[in-house]
C-alpha cells in the first residue's frame, strides 16, 4: 500500500489500482493538495501496465464532502489569475479520469457532495450504496458547478441538471440511478464486493480493445449518422479484426479456454 500525501491511498489487487480518498476526519473533502495528489495517482496507474482498471473509493462514512472549507477560504483572498491556475488543476485532474484509456470505477457510500458528483460523472461505471445521499450545493455558498458541469451533465442531461444545479437540493441513492449519475445501488454492506466483481469481469477483458472502446464512445457520442461515420466505424472494425488481441480472443473462444492477452 503507498500513501501519497494529502488523503490519498493507493493500493493494487487483482489487476486493479485503488484509489482511495482518505481524509475520513474531514469527510475527504477535497483541497489543491488532494488534487494534485489524484492526478498524480492517476498518473501512475495510466503508466502501470500491470493495472487493467481503476476504482475510486474512500475511507470512512463519506464518499467526499466535496470542497475543503479552508480551501475556499484561501481561494476567496486568492487573485484571479491564482484562482484560474488552481481550477486549471482541478479541470485537469477531472479530465484524466475522463480520457484514461483503462476502465475507471466509482464506488460511493454515505455522502457525495459538490466537486465529488465530478468525480463521480467522470468515471466510466458508478456503484452506489443504499445509503449514498449526492448534493450539486455549490449556489449555497454562493459558487457554480463550473468545472464538473460537463461530466454531470453528460451523465444527468440539461433539464435534470437545472433542478439540481439551482436548487443545492438532497438527493438520494435511487435518484441517482434514475438520472444516470450512477449505474447500479447495493447494500451499503455490499458495495466494495461487488466492485470487486465487476473489477475482476473487467479485467478479464481484452486491454487494448477496452481502451479502444472507450474511445469510440467519445468519437461516436453525438454524431450524426451520416455517411463519414459509417465509414470510419466499419474501418475501425476492419482493422481491429486483424490484430492480436482479436486473433487471441476468437482463438480463446473457439478453444474453449481463457484468453492469454498479448503484452
């Protein structure tokens, strides 16, 4: 187990890199150390090719309270150009996790507050435990969700995110999964097995082809049907049909036997 400065834990297990937030004290409320240090994490695992995924979790009764208060406070007496660089870090941070080519998790318990609902968009899959509570609260400190608005937007659409982007409002684990914010709710004892599990489907997947995947989301989302798009998905098909990974994965089928990923 490393632990990295600023309430970060990382640990390996079964082809997985966990990320854990772990400032339970506070609730892991999140400063400009902590994001740095995610970044940082995240960097690592990006860098590991023994790490088939990533989970997001956190210590405590608290997924994250979302922004420190200290941290506020220093950002209040801060100058412009300081606030702009210290949210440049945090939009970058956000969107690592968004482009990591390996599969990213979230597994949320207790509360998931502000800038956490980022993270939590960000990722690729969200569990959440029945007993998770998720708030976009920013307006009542007199702040917007600026930075995270695309990921949670993505994720809840514009009219659900109006609602709760306006009124700061609670909302529990089963509103989550109706907007989309998250895409399974378990019991609360439940949630970091049943991450274990989806993590060991996943990282029986082929490497590449996951990466690949999770691209074509990215290309494709949004697009037209037209004809450009027909002919750059069957080209991608074509030729990924000839690579290693397919040749071992078809070969793994028709043998009856688990796939031996090339390297």
């Amino acid at each position: 187990m490393a632990e990295i400065p600023a309430g970060v834990t990382v640990t390996r297990e079964a082809g997985a890199a966990w990320l854990r937030l772990n400032r339970p004290a506070k609730h892991n409320a999140f400063d400009e150390a902590m994001i740095v240090a995610l970044a940082d994490a995240l960097d690592g695992t990006a860098q590991d090719a023994a790490v088939r995924a990533v989970v997001l979790a956190a210590a405590g009764r608290s997924f994250s309270a979302g922004a420190d208060l200290g941290w506020m406070r220093r950002t209040a007496a801060a100058s412009r150009e300081e606030n702009l660089a210290d949210a440049r870090r945090f939009a970058a941070m956000l969107a690592a996790f968004d482009r990591l080519p390996k599969p990213t998790v979230a597994l949320v318990q207790g509360a998931a507050y502000g800038g956490a609902l980022g993270l939590i968009a960000a990722c690729d899959v969200a569990f959440a435990a029945d007993t998770a509570s998720f708030a976009l609260s920013e307006v009542k400190l007199g702040l917007v969700p600026a930075v995270i608005s695309p990921y949670v937007l993505r994720a809840i659409g514009p009219r659900a995110a109006r609602r709760y982007f306006l009124t700061g409002e609670r909302f529990d684990a089963a509103t989550a999964l109706r907007l989309g914010l998250v895409h399974a709710v378990v019991p609360a004892a439940e949630l970091e097995a049943r991450g274990r599990a989806l993590i060991e489907a996943i990282a029986a997947n082929a490497p590449q082809a996951m990466a690949r995947a999770k691209a074509l989301v990215r290309q494709v989302a949004g697009r037209a049907i037209d004809d450009a798009l027909v002919e750059e998905t069957a080209r991608l098909i074509a030729e990924v049909r000839g690579g290693a990974e397919a040749c071992e994965g078809i070969a793994a089928f028709l043998d009856r036997r688990a796939p031996r990923w090339p390297a």
